[in-house]
C-alpha cells in the first residue's frame, strides 16, 4: 500500500485522465458535500429546538390549574380551580422518590421604584428549589433560601434588565427596592440563558408574596423536576399519576383536560428527537443515493482505465505480475479517486457551515456543523465506496489473459 | 532446458474446434539459439504462447529447466513467467509513461527486488544494450530500435532461462534488424537460450538451429551455421 512505484502509476493514470477524474470525482465530492450540509443543517434544527427549551430544565413538569369543563362530583362546569400549598406538601409525601426539586409559582405585576428610577415588572414568588427547575444563573449575591423562605423576609432576586433600569451602574447588593411600596431587600442579580424578557423578571420568596396578598395560602402553578434518571416511559408515567391524583384532589372530572394541565418537557423532547431523527434519516437515506450514482461513476471510470490499459496489464503479467497485484492496482486507485474527492467535498462543506453558520440568526437553527464520529463515519463509507466502485473492474483487470499482448500482429 | 512431448492445442470456433498443435515433439538444450519458422497458420505463435506459459496445453507434456508445466493457476504462471522466461514482443511493448530505466525494472518490481537495486541493474542491463544515456528517455523519445533493445534489456533483466522473442524484428527495417539480431546472438554468445519466432529467413539464418512449422506440424528442424548479424552491421 505505502510502494511508492503503486502510487507513482496511479498519479500517472489520473494525470492522463485529468478531466474524467474529475466529473467522476466530483459527484462523489458532491454527494459527500450534500451529507454534510444536510446533517450540518439537521444539527443547528436540534440544536435550535433545544436551545428554545434549555432556558428550562429538560426534565421539568409544569402544572397549571384552569376552569373544569365538565360537571363532575356535584360541582357543575365553569369551575376555577385553585393550587395550594397543600398540593406541594402532598406532592411532596406522595411521590419522595419521583421529584427532584418542587416550587409553587406565583405571578404579581409590580411598580418597583429605586430612587428616581420606577419601571413596571412580573414578580414570580417561588420557593428556593426554583433556581434549579428553571436554571437561573446567578451573577452577583445568592438565589432566595430555606431561611428568607420560613421567615417571610422581604428580599429579592432581580433579572440583570431590571437592575440595568434601575441601578444602572450603581452596585444592587443589599440595596432596597420598592416593589407597590413595600421595600425589598436585594439579595441576587440573575441571568438566564433563554432570553432577555425573563432577565426583565424579579424574583421573591413565596412565603412573603402569600403573606402580602391577604395571608393565602393560594399557589397559581407548581413547576417541578422528576427523577433525572427517568426514562420517557417513567417520565410520562409519573406525570399521569400526578394528573390522576391532583384532578381526585380537586374534584375534576379523569377526562376534563381543561380543569388542571400538566405538561411534561419529556413528551416535547420525545417529539422533537423523533422529528430530528426522521430529518437525519432522510438526509443520510438521499446522500447514500447520491453516493450510489458517484461511485456507479468511479466505476465506470475504472473499467474505462481497465480497458484502455488491457496491453499494458498484459504485459504487466507476462513479466510477472501475479493477479492480485493487478488488483491492488485498480483498487487503490478506485479507493484513492473516491476519498480524494469525498474529502474535498467534506472540506468544503465543513468551510460553508463553519462560514455560514454563524451569520444565520434564526430561533430554530443555531450552530449547523457536523460532529468527527460523522465525518469520521462518512470517510469510512468513502474508503468502502471505493473499494466497491473498484472491485469489478479490478477483478475484470485480474482477469486479463497476458496472450493479448502478445495478439499484436 | 525445454522438453515437449505430443503437444496438442485446438481452439474452438464456435461449433468447429480448430487443430493447431497437431503433436509436437521439440527440445531445446541451454543455451540454443532457435528459429522458430512457418506462415501465418502453422501454429508457432500458438507454440510460443504455450512455451510461454501465456496459454495452456490440451494434452502433452512440457518440462521447463526440469520443472514440469502444468495444472497452473495465474499466480503460478506468473511466477514462474517472472522466474524463467524473458519475453521480446513485435510491437516491443514498453509502458509508455515509464522511462527507459524504469521499463528495464519492471519485472524485478514482481521479483521484489529492493528499489535502489532494481535502478542499479536495469542501468547495467541498459548499457549491455548500449543505451545506458537514454535510461531517462519515454518510449516516445526511442526509436523503434532503441525500443527493441529496452525491450530485450527488459527481458534479460529478470536473468531468465529462456528469452522468448516473438517477431522480434518484425516491426524494424532490416538495418535495425540487423543490429538487433546481433545484440541477440551477442547475449545467446554468453550462455542463454534464446526462441525466436520469425517468417523471414534472413532472420532465421541468424540462429543457429531452425524449426520448421507447417500445418501444426514440425516439417524440418535442422541445426545451420550461424550467419553472424555483426556482418551487415
């Protein structure tokens, strides 16, 4: 494989044939060229829709209560269903082994005022285990603890937006902040990866927003994480018995689908998987027909060389070339032909992403590139590809009797 | 060095099957120089072929440098090609991308013969030939008699048992011929055996026994006194 007389013959038989080389060539180069730009476009759709949802826990469940549409239990339609904390105590003692982190959610708008600087924001109350469920980053002080929690205090955690408007660049730790003319003590700055409007939040302990608002002990959603190391079976599993048994609790109706709505990131994960899936699938199924056609074409191209060297090999083997060297030569020269080409059309297209990419600024398709094992995977299939483009003619070559080149007369 | 015995060979031509070796019986001592004669239908090219292990026998026995032939896959036949027999081809055969000296290394390319080696004695096959300042010259750049002399520098490098010369001349003028039958009888001179097929006399009067093929048949086979080509040189 690495005599350099081998490579010498196949350099020469490609210089000869410059022109049919390269048609040949580039349709392999073209459909390597396609796969990659193909799986490079279905990466940046995954990527894009997991970047949509990452600002989220990927194992998070939502719970949200609505108004029954159903009569049921002798309470009629219409009804408006009410979370409490009872549902995250009971949620809690029912399922310890299935939940990771639990909060209650409650939303309030607020006139916060520092100084001259008022600006009207969402107050989310939530309990500490918040900061997980919804991966909020901290950048400066700390997220809302069991402490501010059981006492009530008056503290906050600010999204950077609001402590751009209100601070500007003046320090926030520490600092009280009017939120209706309640001061709240400023105890954290946050970011989030998901976007700015959530960076326009606050964020404040639960207790202290239930105390303010008449002394309820009213929940307007629980948001939690389930056991990470479930599966999409036991995922789904887990929040149907959640639904079963909030909806026994609350008196709605097992088919009501409007009374109390869980909604489980797994389901939407699972769906955009399989979507991907069936893309990538797709893309690898059109590019292995377009490389059938490319290496149909490498094929040609050697019988083609077979043919026009027939006295050559006949002489070849009256001096002494034994069958199988005949075909290392045709073969490596198909397999050579064949990668050359293809890793052309790998770098190129791998150049494209690597340009392009970055310029398209679209929610749903971020960071198109393929990954090694792909390209890894794709120059396997070539090296194989030329093998088989080069297997018939080289056995064709093999089986050339050296009495042809003696039949010159 | 070769020994035939009731060689027969027929071809099939669709339903007919055409007789060309009718039972030859032939033998040729080391370091003969042979003129293999006939017109075009005796069956001496297909003599040569089977000698040359390009085709096979239908029935009767060849032994090569006491080697009997027979049974031979490809790669047998290659081998043993490569380890007995030189040929010299009418149309002299070179590869054309290949410079002189390369050509002259080819067959010990399928000897494995190491790279430097090869280079080493295909320039001293060359200058045997006296063409040692062409080594670096293609085919298209020889003349048809310079070819004829790669050809056979090719053909001896190998150090064969027999050099098979199928016409050698038959593409020369007969000055060139001349020249090339002296470099032949110069490396028959030195011990080798040497079969060369040919349908002009002059040629076969340079050898130094002659065959006679008529009809599949030998007709004569009769030693002659040489006529050396370094005469009309």
């Amino acid at each position: 494989m690495f005599d350099r007389d081998i490579w010498v013959e196949i350099f020469n038989s490609i210089k000869n044939n410059k022109l049919r080389t390269f048609l040949t060539g580039f349709s392999v180069g073209w459909g390597i060229f396609i796969l990659v730009v193909l799986l490079g476009c279905v990466n940046a759709m995954t990527n894009g829709f997991h970047g949509q949802f990452n600002d989220d826990a990927t194992n998070s469940i939502f719970i949200r209560p609505g108004t029954t549409s159903k009569a049921y239990a002798g309470f009629e339609a219409e009804r408006r269903i009410q979370l409490k904390n009872d549902d995250i105590e009971y949620i809690r003692k029912s399922f310890p082994d299935d939940f990771e982190n639990i909060s209650g959610r409650m939303f309030r708008r607020t006139t916060a005022r520092y100084k001259s600087e008022t600006g009207s924001y969402t107050v989310q109350a939530v309990h500490p285990d918040f900061q997980v469920i919804e991966k909020t980053i901290i950048t400066q002080g700390r997220f809302i603890n069991t402490n501010d929690l059981v006492s009530g205090a008056k503290v906050a955690v600010i999204g950077r937006k609001v402590k751009e408007d209100l601070f500007k660049n003046e320090a926030a730790l520490g600092k009280f902040v009017e939120f209706n003319g309640l001061p709240f003590r400023v105890i954290g700055v946050f970011t989030d990866d998901g976007d700015d409007n959530a960076e326009r939040g606050i964020l404040a302990p639960i207790s202290t927003y239930q105390r303010i608002y008449s002394n309820t002990d009213n929940v307007d959603q629980i948001a939690l994480t389930y056991n990470s190391s479930y599966d999409l079976t036991r995922a789904l599993e887990f929040s149907g018995r959640l639904e079963t048994i909030l909806k026994r609790r609350h008196k709605v109706a097992p088919k009501d689908q409007a009374g109390i709505r869980i909604w489980n990131y797994a389901e939407a994960f699972s769906d955009i998987n399989n979507f991907t899936g069936i893309l990538d699938t797709g893309a690898i199924f059109v590019v292995m027909l377009l490389l059938t056609a490319g290496v149909v074409g490498i094929g040609n191209i050697m019988v083609f060389t077979v043919k026009e060297r027939t006295k050559e090999i006949g002489v070849r083997k009256a001096l002494g070339a034994k069958p199988i060297q005949i075909i290392k030569l045709v073969l490596l020269e198909s397999v050579f032909i064949t990668a050359l080409s293809g890793f052309i059309g790998l770098l190129i297209a791998s150049g494209i992403l690597a340009g392009v990419g970055p310029l398209i600024e679209a929610p749903a398709f971020k960071n198109p590139s393929v990954d090694f094992s792909t390209v890894l995977i794709a120059t396997i299939i070539l090296i194989i590809a030329g093998f088989f483009a080069g297997l018939l003619p080289a056995m064709k070559a093999a089986k050339i009797k050296p009495i042809v080149a003696l039949n010159d007369k | 060095m070769i020994q035939i015995k009731n060689l027969h060979k027929s071809y099939k031509m669709g339903s007919n099957s055409l007789h060309v070796l009718k039972g030859i019986d032939f033998s040729v001592e080391e370091g003969e120089l042979v003129a293999i004669m006939g017109s075009s239908g005796s069956g001496k090219s297909t003599l040569l072929n089977i000698l040359g292990m390009l085709d096979g026998a239908d029935s009767g026995d060849y032994v090569l440098d006491g080697v009997p032939i027979e049974n031979l896959n490809e790669t047998k036949a290659a081998q043993y090609r490569n380890k007995f027999l030189g040929f010299v081809f009418q149309s002299f055969n070179l590869i054309n991308y290949k410079n002189a000296m390369e050509n002259v290394a080819l067959p010990l390319y399928y000897q494995k013969v190491g790279r430097k080696e090869r280079q080493e004695k295909a320039l001293k096959y060359l200058g045997q030939v006296g063409l040692k300042e062409w080594a670096t010259h293609l085919p298209s750049e020889l003349s048809g008699g310079q070819k004829q002399r790669v050809a056979i520098a090719r053909a001896m490098a190998a150090e064969p048992k027999v050099l098979l010369a199928d016409e050698p001349t038959g593409a020369l003028d007969s000055k060139t011929s001349y020249e090339v039958m002296d470099l032949i009888q110069k490396i028959n001179d030195d011990g080798n055996t040497i079969l060369v097929v040919t349908h002009e006399p002059d040629i076969a009067d340079m050898c130094k026994r002659i065959v006679h093929l008529k009809d599949g048949v030998i007709v004569e086979d009769k030693k002659i006194k040489q006529v050396r080509a370094s005469a009309y040189v």
